[in-house]
C-alpha cells in the first residue's frame, strides 16, 4: 500500500513535475479519521493558495481464494484546493484534476516501488469532492491485491 514517506519523496523529488508542491511535509498529509475527520482537517488549514494531498489509510476491502487466499484492499488520495475569492469552482476542480493525473502517472512510473506492489492499474475511479464552502478537487481510489493464507490450518481456536 502506499505510505505517506513514499508519496512525499516522490512528490518533492519531481519538483520540475509539481512545482505546486512547495512543501511536502505541509502539503502531503495523510489521516485515518475516515471521510468526516479528513474534510474537517482540510477545513481546519490555514488559508492557501497551494492543493493539499490527502492520503487515506486503507480501511475497507475483501478477501477472496485464488487458491489460498487474496485479500483486496482500496486507498483514496484526496488532490484538493482552496477557491480564492475571484476563482470559479470550476476552475480549480480543472487545475486538481490535471494535478490528480499528473499522481497518478508519478505513481505508474514508479509501479516496481515496494509501497505499490500488488496495485491494480486496470481501474483507478476517481470523484470531485467539495470540503466545505472553501475547497474543492478530486479523490481516486488506488486497489491494491496481496495472496494471503487463508487456510483452515493457519486458524488456531483457543
């Protein structure tokens, strides 16, 4: 799955590829507290002209057999930006989404990267999302697929 220090590095190193990400560690954060807790902590930032990423922990998914067992997990990033006061909301969803590709294309390049073992490039949905009346982006949803042991043998009933 993809972890915060992957995602910042690699956004950072390529400032020459997002030269709207001037600071990571400000910029790049990630949160377990589920829709609410992220669009209250995107609500909770200072006022900035510059997107903010989110990454969403990978809180739901489904296992399956293939023989043994696979369990599929999902991740959403959050590429979001305040609306200034003389921007169309329109506007900046354009400018998130072109910054949302440009991820998404970061992250293909890099496939091989521990953090993205097991992603399933066949399908990546993607959403616009509003954070209160001030910002406004897209999400996508990374799924990610690892074999695990699902035998009755590994089951131990105390």
């Amino acid at each position: 799955m993809l972890d915060l220090a992957f995602l910042t590095t690699a956004l950072t190193a390529s400032h020459e590829q997002f030269p709207e990400i001037e600071d990571g560690m400000e910029q790049v954060i990630e949160s377990d507290a589920g829709y609410e807790g992220i669009i209250a902590l995107i609500n909770e930032r200072p006022d900035s002209d510059l997107p903010v990423i989110v990454l969403e922990h990978c809180s739901s998914g489904e296992y399956g057999f293939n023989p043994g067992g696979l369990c599929r997990g999902s991740q959403v990033v959050w590429v979001m930006e305040m609306v200034g006061a003389a921007e169309s909301r329109r506007s900046v969803q354009d400018k998130m989404k072109g910054l949302m590709e440009r991820i998404i294309a970061l992250l293909s390049k890099n496939k091989k990267q521990k953090p993205l073992e097991g992603w399933d490039r066949s399908r990546i949905p993607y959403m616009v999302t509003n954070a209160g009346n001030n910002y406004t982006g897209y999400q996508f949803t990374l799924y990610y697929d690892e074999n695990i042991d699902l035998s009755v043998n590994r089951l131990t009933v105390e």
